[in-house]
C-alpha cells in the first residue's frame, strides 16, 4: 500500500482553515486564538506560514493582534 505524500498546507490555505473553525464556533467572538506555535503544530506548517495565514485574517477584519497579549477573533 503506497503512502500519500501531502505538502504541508499554504498560508492561505491555514488563513481558510482557521477562517472555518471560527465560523463553527470553534474559536467564538472574542476567544484568544491558540499561539503561532500551537497552531503549527496543529495545522502542520511552519510559524511563518501561520504568521502569514494572521496577517490575511486580520487585514480581513476576522482577528485583531494585541500587543504582549496574542490574537482574538474579532467577528461573529
């Protein structure tokens, strides 16, 4: 049986992913969003591609970042 071999996700693929879990209810308004590490190691990228998959989500109104604090949804 021949294994599957899957790149790990692009930002904008983790952007629509984490997009998904709060319109679930997942992560609801206001929640504090795991941190870039955690969410690595769920999603199975780099920190990087979650930064990058942040900053699409933020421009988009969905997340806000705090300084010192972390990130929360921002949006029903």
């Amino acid at each position: 049986m021949e294994e599957e071999f899957r790149l790990p996700p692009t930002y904008k693929e983790v952007a629509e992913l984490i997009r998904a879990e709060i319109d679930k209810g997942t992560w609801p308004y206001g929640t504090q969003l795991p941190s870039a590490s955690e969410l690595s190691d769920m999603y199975g990228t780099s920190i990087t591609t979650i930064h990058r998959a942040m900053k699409i989500l933020i421009t988009a109104g969905d997340v806000v970042g705090r300084q010192g604090r972390g990130r929360f949804v921002t949006r029903r």
